[in-house]
C-alpha cells in the first residue's frame, strides 16, 4: 500500500503484527486483498478489503482512505436510519439466497478498529445448532453497518465496539454492544 499514499499505515502494522501472531501459533493464515477505485480516478484506491482465511474462517478487515469517502458513490449517504435498514436488508437478501441455505440464519458483525477500518464476520448458521459455515462479505456491508452505528452514536449518544445483525425469513434483527 506504499504506493497508495494516504491510507493509515498504523492499520496495516497492526494487520502485520496479528498475521505474524496468528503463523507463529500455528494458524493457518491466507490473506487477500481487493482494492476499490475511486470512482472519479481509478488509479486512486479508497477501499480495500483485507480477506483473511484464518483456519478455514473469513474474516475481512474494510480499510478507507477517508472515514465516510465512499457513502456518497455507494448511494448511502444522507441516508436516514430506516433508509440505511432497507438498504441493509437487500444486501443481506441478495448473500442469503446466493449461500442457497435456506434454513439458516445469516449473521454478520462488524468491529469498527478505527475511524477508517473495520473487521467484518459472516457465516450461516443452522437453527438448534452450533453449526457454522464462513461466509464472505465485503466493503458493502462495513458501509451500510458503520452508517447505521454512527446514526445510532448521534442518536443515543453512546459509543458501540460492534454491530451483530441476524437475517432469518426475509427479516432482519440488530445487536449494538457498548464500548
């Protein structure tokens, strides 16, 4: 990301640091990367999502340029609490029925590690079951869940270390957890 000026170096360190942590434990690490251009010059990045293939789990870490840069090409911005939910609900629709299972549950958190970067978990998971299945989820997601915690930060004042949504039969229920 040298060539890249602008993104948090910090956040790469600490990517580095955790991948060498998880090797030297023994965890089977792979990491990929996939970079979003600037909608207006496509030689400027301003969204990378980091997938992390940690012992078979994905976890995706979604770094910005700028906290927020993307709302407006992601047709989010300005958006109210309920418009951000309907938008969320599509996305989520659209993976459930692209993962084919039917039955289970689609869970996704978001932890937001800075102003600019955030670790995003998906997987399925069957009712009456401890049963998981990793599921991939990208920048969209980051997006629309970290517009939705800042609306809530506004709203309630408090501020929250992670954002839990569950989709089941076409209905879509979020947990906040406090800082």
């Amino acid at each position: 990301m040298n060539n890249n000026p602008g993104m948090d170096m910090e956040i790469w360190k600490q990517l580095r640091k955790k991948w060498t942590d998880l090797d030297a434990s023994g965890h089977k690490v792979k990491v990929d990367f996939k970079a979003v251009a600037d909608p207006n010059d496509n030689k400027r990045f301003i969204i990378v999502d980091v997938v992390q293939h940690i012992d078979g789990e994905l976890v995706t870490e979604t770094v910005q340029r700028n906290a927020g840069e993307a709302y407006a090409s992601l047709g989010i911005a300005g958006l109210s609490m309920e418009e951000l939910i309907v938008a969320y609900k599509k996305i989520m629709k659209q993976v459930h029925s692209q993962a084919q299972q039917r039955d289970a549950d689609l869970i996704v958190t978001m932890s937001p590690h800075s102003p600019t970067s955030g670790e995003l978990r998906g997987y399925l998971m069957k009712p009456n079951t401890s049963e998981k299945t990793s599921v991939q989820v990208n920048y969209r997601h980051y997006y629309v869940l970290n517009a939705l915690r800042e609306k809530m930060i506004e709203t309630i004042g408090e501020s929250w270390r992670q954002v839990k949504t569950v989709y089941r039969s076409d209905a879509l229920e979020f947990y906040f957890e406090y800082l």
